[in-house]
C-alpha cells in the first residue's frame, strides 16, 4: 500500500513537471532569485528554481550536482518540481522504484536461465534415448542375422535350403 502512495506521488511529480515545463514561456516565469519570500508554488513555476521550506527561499537548481547541497539546503526541507515532496522522500521513492525494477529484472533473468538448463537437460535426455534406441535397433539387427545363419543351417542340414535348382531341364540345341 505504501509502495503504491509512493508511486502514485512520483507519478504526480512527474506529471507536474511535464505540465510546467510545456505550458510556461521564459517570458512568463520570474528568475528563481526575484520569487524569494513569496510561496512554494510561485516559486517552483519555474523548473529550475528549488524551494528551501526551512528559510523560505527560492534559489536556483545547482545543476552542477545531483542532490542540492546540505549548505543551500537541508534535504528534507528542499522542494523542486511540486511543493509537497522533499528530495528524501523522492530519494526513498525512487530507490524502492529501482530495486523493484532490478530485482524484477534479475528474477526475469533467472527463470530464463533456469528454463535454457532445462531445456539443455531435456536435450541431453533425448540424444541419451536416441542412442538407447539405436543400440536396441543394432542387438535386433544381429540377432535376426543369427536367427537367419542358423535357420539356413537347419534348411541345409534336412536339405530345404534354396539353391538353385540342379535337375534342369535339357535343352536340345
């Protein structure tokens, strides 16, 4: 349940972006500095304005960094993009989104790798039978041999084998 409020808040943040970003003109929105003191909202009109909630001001995204330093502000009172997110919670949400995504990835993985094994296994299992059968197919062949020498030796042994005939008819010629 909690996992689902943070998503959902990420998602707004998101959205929130996407509709400021698109919607505003430079012209429109004030520089970060000149929206000091006023509100949360006014300031973060601007995209790259980032709102301390301790000292209520607005200064601009230090874009050299990743995270706003603890100097400008404290994490948890630092707001960018909508006002009632913090960069901790937006930290924590989006590292419970990328270990999902990593751990859902790395079980995707894995039951791909399992199913190959098998197959491998259930191939390894097949030529094994193929080779069983072949072997049956081979001690078949050579008793039906045997059986034939020695049911030719009895044929000839009480005169039944067939060979050619030796009373032949005389031609004359």
């Amino acid at each position: 349940m909690a996992l689902r409020i943070w998503l959902l808040g990420i998602t707004g943040i998101l959205c929130g972006l996407t509709l400021r970003a698109g919607g505003a003109t430079s012209e429109s929105i004030p520089s970060c500095n000149s929206s000091s003191n006023v509100n949360c909202a006014e300031c973060l009109r601007n995209v790259s304005c980032l709102w301390c909630n301790s000292n209520k001001k607005c200064f601009d995204y230090p874009v050299k960094k990743i995270l706003p330093p603890k100097s400008l502000c404290p994490l948890s009172d630092a707001r960018w993009g909508v006002c009632w997110v913090n960069f901790e919670a937006l930290i924590i949400a989006m590292s419970v989104v990328g270990g999902v995504l990593i751990l859902s990835v790395c079980v995707c993985c894995c039951c791909c790798c399992c199913r190959r094994r098998k197959s491998k296994q259930h191939d390894g299992v097949d030529q094994k039978l193929e080779r069983e059968k072949e072997q049956r197919r081979m001690r078949q062949e050579e008793r039906k041999s045997e059986m034939k020498i020695r049911h030719d030796e009895i044929r000839k042994k009480y005169g039944l084998f067939n060979e050619p005939n030796s009373y032949t008819r005389f031609e004359n010629n």
